[in-house]
C-alpha cells in the first residue's frame, strides 16, 4: 500500500492540474464564442457585398439595356439620367429598409 502522504501529495497534484484544466476550458470557451461572433459578423458582410454587386451588375444591365434602346444622343442622356435617378431613390429604399 501506499503511504497516506503521499496519496495526500498526489490528489493534491491532481487538483492543480484539474483547476488549470478548468481555467483552460474557459478560455477556449471564451475564445470560441469570439470566433463565433466574428465569424457571424463576417457573414453579414460578405452578403452585404454580394447584394452591392449585385446590385452594380443590374445597373450595368440597365446601362446596356438604355444604351440599345435610346438612338439619338439626347433621348439616350435624357433616359440615363432617369433610370440613374430611379436607381438612387431604390438604393435609398434599401439602405432605409435595412435601418
């Protein structure tokens, strides 16, 4: 059999090591929910991009379409510049909606 002491020694060596594995666990747990957080942030942000090129890919496509509809050079700036107003009063809308 082992000497009391002893015993005495080794539960107290294994408390320590059960403390710092606890003081561990809450430091990674804490460092997980911060990744967590950043990464959902992040996920915002890469659909706030995609719906801005989106976005620039329809105003690209609304370019091209008043291109080939307006022949004469004054229709064509007159209609540009109506379709350019109406793009910013939907860009409007949607940043008000996102609010």
């Amino acid at each position: 059999m082992s000497d009391p002491k002893e015993l005495i020694l080794r539960l107290e060596l294994l408390e320590v090591k059960a403390i710092k594995l606890s003081h561990a666990h809450s430091e990674l747990k804490g460092s997980y929910q911060e990744l967590q957080n950043e990464n959902s942030r992040l996920k915002n942000q890469i659909e706030l991009k995609e719906e801005e090129v989106r976005n620039f890919h329809n105003q690209q496509k609304i370019s091209k379409i008043v291109t080939s509809i307006a022949d004469d050079t004054h229709r064509k700036t007159e209609l540009k510049l109506k379709i350019n107003e109406y793009i910013k009063e939907i860009d409007k809308c949607i940043a008000f909606i996102k609010e």
